[in-house]
C-alpha cells in the first residue's frame, strides 16, 4: 500500500460510532423572526416517573409469521400463569410488564411454558405451543425525565422507555383499531371508494417525543386503502384485466392467471357456514368446481366439489363451471366454490395503487389546516379516552386532548438578484414573478432551435408558434439568443418507435450541434406516463446516448398557449426558466451576503444535497439509487452537478461517496467546484434526505469518514469544516396558524414559519421551518436535524442559510420545501430510475454484480453522456 493510500485509509478510521458526537442545540436561542403562535399535533403527556418498566423477550415454538396468532398466545399465557400482571406484547419478541414476573424464584431471569390454544372458529389453532420469557432488562422512567431535563447526553435518549410506552398505546389502538404498520384504522369516518374494489380508510399514526416540554404524543392523521368487502367473484371481476367469467362465461387462461395473483393470501369470508369463519385463500384449483374431486373421509369415494355440496350442504351451485378458492395447505388444504366465499372486512392493500387511484386519494385527503385538526382531534379523542387501566400501570396517567400551543418565528423573505445587480423581495411570502423588466442573472446562449412534434393532432404551425413565441420570451428574459431564431423555429415530425433516429434528423435538420454551446430541442410530447412512456424513452435517448439538451411539452398545452390564450406569457417564461438553466445558465441567486453567517458568502463553501431512493416496497430485486448535487457556482449557490450511483437495495448509507479508484462521488463534485470556482470549498454544508430517526448516526459516521477520505485523497492537507444536516419531509408533525389571520391564502402558516422550541426534542439541534407558500391541503414543513456541525452555526444562521436556499429553485418562481440540492438529488434520482427502468427493458445483457446481502442485484447505472455532462459544471439536465 503507498504512503498516500495508507493515509487515506487512516483517514477512514478516524470517526466511529463511539467517538462521534451528535451535535446539541447551542445555547444561545435563535433571536431573528417575527414572533407567531401555532397550533401543533403534539400532545402532552402526563407521566408517573417513579414507575419501573420491565423488557422481556418472548420467544414462541413453533414460530409463526402471523402477529395476531403470538398475541393470542401470549395473551393465553398471561391469563394463565401472571393473571395480575398488566402487560403490553409487540406480537413478536417484546413484551413489557409493569411488575417484575415471578419466573421461578428471585434469581430467575427466565422460564418456559406450556400454552395450547382452543380452536376458534374452524381454526386449526389448538396445537400446542412452548413460549420462553427471558428477563432483558428494568427500564426506569425517571430517565425520560432526566433526558427531558437536560441531564443526560443525547446517545444516552432513553429508547427502550419509548419503545414500552409506544407498545403499550399500541396494545390500546387493537382494541378498538385496525392495525396497519405503525398505524391505526377506523372504519367510523367516511370510507372513500376509489375504485378497483378498494376504499380509502382514515387512521392516525403516533409517536412518543421527549420535548423541551415533556413528553409528550405526536398524533397525525393517515390514510390507507383497504379492500372492501365484496363476494369474491364480483372483486375478480372488478380487479382482473379484460374482467373473470362475465355473462357466465369461461375465464381466460390469462384471466385465470390475473384471478390468482390478485386473491391469493387475502382472508375470505366463507358465507355458508354459520359462525362467519375466515381462512386465507392460498390460490385457486386447478379445475372448476365440477371437475375437481376430493376423497370423503379416509377411506370414501371420491366426489366432485359441485356434488358434495348439493349432496352433504344441500347448495345447487349456480357457478360449478368456475375454479374454487383453495385455503390451508398440505392435509389441512380445502377447495370452497368461489361463490361461497367473500373478501373478509378490514385488510389493508400494500400494493401500488394505479393512476386513477391516486388521483383520488389524493382528492380525498387533501384537507384545509382547520378541517384537518378538527379531525385530528376527534380521532385523539376517540383513541386515547382516559382512564385507561394499562395505561396507568405503565405510567401514562393522561394525555391531553387539545394539541400544544407553540412559539414560532417567521423569517423575513431573502433579497433576490437579478442581471447587473437588480434586486427584488418576494411580494408575498415565497412567492415572486419576473415582471417589471427582470432577467436572468446569468443568461445561456441559445443558439439554436429544433421542435418535435410526437404527436399527430398537433399541426406544424401550432408547434412552430409555441415555439417562437418561446424563443421571444428566452430573449425578453436575457438569454443571448440567435438572432436568426427570430425567422421562425424549424420543426420536424417525430415517431415515438424511431425515437433516436427522430432526435438525430431533428438535429441535422439544423446543421448539427456546435459545441461548446448546444441547441435546445423542443418535444411536443402525449400526456402519458409510465416506465415506457415517450417521456421516459426521448429522455433516455437524449441523455445517456446522443447528449442532447430536451424540453418537453405535452400536446395539450402546446395547443393552448401556441396563440395569445390567457396564461400564455407566465408559461412560457417558467419554461424559459428551465431552458436557460438547462443551457449553463443561472436565473437568479440569493444575496448571502446580509446574512447572520457571512462566512457563507465570504469564503468558498460548497452546499450539497443527498438522498438515497429505495425500490417500491417487497422488491428484492431491484437496487436503490443514491444521488448527490453539489453546488459549482459560489457565491451564488443556484447551479449543481449531481452524479448518481447505483447501490444494494435498501442500503441507507451512499456506498459510492469514497471509491480508491477515482475518489467517488464526493472527489468528482470537489473537483467539479474547482472547475467553476477556481477554488477548494473551505466549508461543506450537506443537505441530506433519506435516514430514519434510527439510522442518524451510523449512516453519519460512514458518510463522513466518506467524505473525509474523498478530501483527502485530493491532498493530504486539505480538511473543509464540514456541517451535516438530515432534511426530511417524511415525519408527522403538523401546524396551523393560532389566530387565523396569521394564515396565508391556503389557510396555512406562512412561508418562513420555523419552530425550534417547545415541541423540538430537549437536547438534540432541530427545528421545523416551512418555506414554501400552501397551495392546498395542510402544508408540511420541513423538519432538519443538525447532526455534525465543524462550522458551530448559530440556530439563527442555519436557519437563515436553509430557508435563503428554498428561494433559489431554479425551475420556479416560488420557495420550495426543501433546499434546492436536495431537490436535486431527488430530481436526478428521478431521472437516473427512468433511465435505469429504460435500459432494463431494451437490453437483457446488462452487467450485473448480486450484492454481498443475497437479496438485490446491483445494476450497472445509465449516466449522461460524456459529451453532454462535459459542457460545463452544473448543467441541469434534469430540469
């Protein structure tokens, strides 16, 4: 090994797990802001801190997948053996009592135990089972206290006290809920149909967060699709393509094959027999009701599945010539006519619902700020009625019904500029417009022009006018336009099956590209979507083969805005927005340099976004996909490189941030800054997305040590202050304006309305901060975590630093929710998963390397051309 690498692998093992400290919240209090009062989803918590918790692990023979089974078993033992006891059971391995067990003397810290289950309802559920209880650990509350009271570390968060509180408040929801994850559901709201044999539940999700003000419950509305209750020849026929037996007709052998994938290891209904049994359907006969034979008995004849049933049950099936459910397995297996069974109430779908679907979920859930905490509080109110027994064993005397009154601030809007220096403030709160004679700080050069038509209802000329019309808006707005442009647009018909040879002509037909500026190609493109979509193929085409620059438009707005239609002028200056970025340009940035932190806009700091997208979920075979933006235009910090990596699935640390071969990701993006600065960052400000609560500090450390090394291998002496902070919208935090008239148009709070007290936890560096303006439904602020800070931000400056950054989204007049380089490593994520789900459906060849878990295949990426990524750093392609 050379002395450079034995240094660089020095550097790797400097931080660890042990010797990382997570960031605390400085001492001094954020002071900038007009002061406001908001309404959080938080409720407080009434807690005996005396009490003593005690974690036992519960180990089950025969082991079972089903939770709800170990909790009858469990609930059998507990019955039996520690009557008196109140306990609280996860349904797999913990279970917590308010009272140490008596397991065999004072010294024993486990003991096994004989349960047999009574059959219930047709279950086979009598078999016996051997449950071991082992004494894990006592879990005193008094630490909830003393983390709340600022006594103990932030590594020291007393988990395993939430984790007891939360099950017990879990074991209370069954009761009275169906569970689904770490959420609960009710059928007492509206059901929603949203088609396809499913309709839309309302439900909560809760958490226990130790606060500045205690502790206290973080209660949010949620919203899940569950299949409805229907006999399950009508749901087959409903959910499966080209329908199942209609008019009485045989199914399709592909009919078949569809009824079986959507019913098997749903719960059915079996509606002939009394006692309303329920099993689960394990798939379909192979032959219908009147062909399928099964022995009576032992030793009796065989019998079709029609003739027993009009024989024994005295039921003249009306669908005979239709495959039966089968339910159970090996001996215990049993076919019932598929008329005679119905989907069981209350299941949960886990699958990915269509378009259509969606699109009305997303109709149905949207709810003004008021609606959706009168909700709220009803639903809380409903779930956690006091006087609760087990609660109060396990310390939780109350928990208040009304929400918590929180402190906030609202920041002050930053100072735009513009070309030679113009500068503007947002009129209203996070959102502005480029009127009044404004142009791009930095304009492209667009020196030529091509559209695409894919569409046959569109005309020439109607392309050809929007066209032109956009290329006058590039030139109003200050791009250095082709004086020949202002002739007309040359377009040209497109074919959606020849999508690469359309792009090449397209480009020909204007004499070529002349590098180092490229032209821009407008695609008038069908409004679909999809994997295969047109979209997803010219994008494919144009980014990681030919390298060229592409905007699309879908057919319907070409048609509208080609000619003076209301709208048109603010139209196609958002799309000359994303042309001028695409082309190097830079629309507009932040003047950092009024902030509380100068040293931002003082000395090279380089802000960089990061997130890793994982496969839909139950995908085993797919990669997840991390990407990382970092800015190349300091001061201004409005343009980003972003490079993505291909990964195992699932993995939560970017793997790819160090590489030996070529530094990595993280050596690539310093050197990209180098090309548009001149300079090395002296200071790194990571934006990153994508970690749970859990994760916090081991994906830290690895990606620090990353990062690190990445520097390091650049020179040996070169060490950035570097400050790491998670940035999230995926928590269930809410709020809403105390005095409505603090609310915006939408009825939500207000752009630049950041909490930091109260409500944040009681030793860790947070805050909420919504940036953006509402448009509908309840907004959701952004919730940051500062994890490592070597830059020792004060709360008001990387307060300040983040809510300045949503302002310079560089494809929109608005501030975004988050900063823009994370919106950028989501983007080309985005874009890198299209490309990746294009190149796996053309070519069957594509390298592969099985990852070291077993479970995911790590995929050779797609990127962008060479040619296209080396015209200049920060060249959005993805906008």
């Amino acid at each position: 090994m050379t002395s450079e690498a034995e240094a660089t692998a020095a550097a790797m093992t400097e931080l660890t797990v042990s010797t990382v400290e997570l960031a605390e919240r400085p001492t001094a209090p954020a002071k900038i802001g007009k002061p406001t009062m908001v309404l959080a989803n938080h409720f407080k918590m009434s807690v005996d801190f005396s009490k003593v918790l005690y974690h036992y692990r519960v180990n089950i023979d025969p082991e079972t997948s089903f939770r709800g089974i170990n909790r009858m078993v469990v609930e059998k033992l507990f019955a039996e053996k520690f009557e008196t006891h109140a306990y609280a059971y996860d349904g797999r391995f913990d279970a917590w009592t308010s009272n140490p067990l008596d397991l065999g003397g004072e010294e024993a810290t486990g003991a096994k135990y004989d349960v047999i289950l009574d059959p219930q309802k047709g279950r086979d559920e009598g078999r016996p089972f051997l449950v071991e209880l082992k004494l894990v650990d006592a879990a005193p509350l008094q630490l909830l206290k003393d983390y709340v009271d600022g006594k103990l570390d932030v590594d020291a968060r007393p988990s395993l006290q939430i984790q007891a509180i939360e099950i017990m408040l879990s074991n209370l929801a069954l009761k009275q809920f169906t569970a689904g994850g770490r959420k609960f559901y009710t059928d007492t709201f509206p059901r929603i149909d949203i088609g396809e044999a499913l309709e839309l539940w309302k439900g909560f999700y809760q958490s226990v967060r130790l606060t500045q003000k205690g502790v206290m419950l973080n209660f949010d509305l949620a919203n899940t699709a569950f299949y409805k209750p229907m006999p399950c020849l009508e749901y087959l026929r409903m959910v499966c393509k080209g329908g199942f037996a209609s008019n009485g007709s045989l199914p399709s052998r592909s009919a078949l094959i569809d009824a079986k994938k959507k019913i098997t290891k749903l719960f059915c209904n079996l509606v002939h027999l009394p006692d309303g049994v329920k099993k689960r359907c394990m798939g379909l006969t192979p032959e219908s009701a009147s062909e399928y034979k099964f022995q009576l008995g032992r030793e009796g004849p065989e019998i079709t599945i029609e003739n027993y049933y009009k024989e024994k049950r005295g039921i003249d099936l009306k669908y005979a010539h239709l495959p039966c459910l089968m339910f159970g397995a090996g001996k215990r297996a049993c076919a019932v006519p598929i008329e005679l069974c119905a989907i069981a109430p209350g299941q949960r779908y886990i699958g990915k619902l269509s378009a259509n679907q969606t699109s009305k979920v997303i109709k149905a859930v949207v709810q003004r700020p008021q609606q959706r905490f009168a909700d709220n509080l009803r639903l809380v109110k409903l779930a956690h009625k006091q006087g609760s027994k087990l609660a109060q064993e396990f310390g939780v005397s109350k928990i208040d019904t009304d929400g918590t009154k929180v402190q906030a601030r609202l920041l002050g809007a930053p100072e735009l500029v513009y070309c030679k220096g113009a500068k503007d403030t947002a009129k209203q709160p996070g959102q502005w417009n480029m009127t009044s004679g404004k142009q791009f700080h930095q304009g492209a050069h667009l020196i030529n022009m091509v559209g695409i038509a894919f569409c046959n209802s569109l005309k020439p000329g109607d392309v050809k006018g929007f066209c032109t019309t956009l290329v006058a808006k590039c030139k109003q707005l200050g791009m250095n336009v082709n004086p020949d442009l202002a002739k007309g647009v040359k377009v040209v018909a497109g074919d959606i099956r020849n999508m690469r040879q359309s792009l090449q002509l397209a480009i020909k037909s204007i004499g070529g590209m002349k590098p180092p500026h490229l032209p821009m190609v407008v695609c008038c493109i069908p409004d679909d979507t999809g994997p295969n979509s047109c979209k997803a193929l010219l994008k494919t085409e144009a980014e990681t083969i030919l390298g060229i620059p592409t905007q699309c438009i879908l057919a319907k707005n070409v048609k509208k805005y080609s000619k003076d239609e209301k709208g048109a002028d603010q139209f196609h200056a958002n799309v000359a927005l994303k042309v001028n970025i695409k082309l190097g340009g830079r629309n507009y940035f932040v003047d950092l340099k009024k902030g509380v932190e100068r040293f931002v806009a003082n000395e090279p700091t380089m802000i960089i976004g990061a997130d890793v997208t994982h496969p839909a979920p139950g995908s085993t075979k797919f990669p997840s996909i991390a990407a990382v933006a970092g800015s190349v235009d300091w001061p201004y910090l409005a343009r980003f490189t972003t490079l993505c990596a291909a990964q195992a699935g699932r993995m939560e640390n970017i793997t790819s941030l160090y590489q030996e071969k070529d530094g990595g990701i993280m050596a690539q993006l310093l050197k990209a800054f180098y090309q548009g600065t001149k300079r090395q960052p002296a200071r790194i400000v990571i934006f990153r997305d994508g970690i749970s609560e859990g994760q916090f500090k081991p994906v830290l450390v690895e990606e620090l040590q990353a990062i690190r090394a990445a520097c390091k291998s650049l020179s040996e002496s070169y060490s950035p202050k570097i400050t790491y902070v998670v940035t999230t919208k995926r928590h269930h935090t809410r709020f809403t304006c105390v005095d409505p008239k603090d609310a915006d148009r939408s009825g939500n709070i207000t752009s630049g309305t950041v909490v930091d007290s109260d409500i944040t936890d009681a030793k860790t560096f947070e805050f909420y901060l919504c940036s953006h303006a509402g448009l509908q439904g309840t907004s959701c602020p952004a919730h940051y975590h500062v994890l490592y800070d070597d830059n020792k931000f004060s709360v008001d400056g990387i307060q300040e630093l983040a809510y300045n950054m949503t302002y310079t989204f560089q494809r929109c007049t608005r501030a975004v929710s988050i900063p823009p380089a994370v919106y950028s490593a989501h983007l080309a994520a985005a874009r890198a998963r299209m490309w990746l789900d294009m190149d796996r459906e053309s070519s069957s060849d594509t390298e592969s390397v099985v990852s070291g878990s077993g479970e995911s295949v790590v995929e050779a990426l797609p990127s962008p051309t060479a040619f296209f990524k080396g015209i200049a750093p920060g060249v959005m392609y993805y906008m």
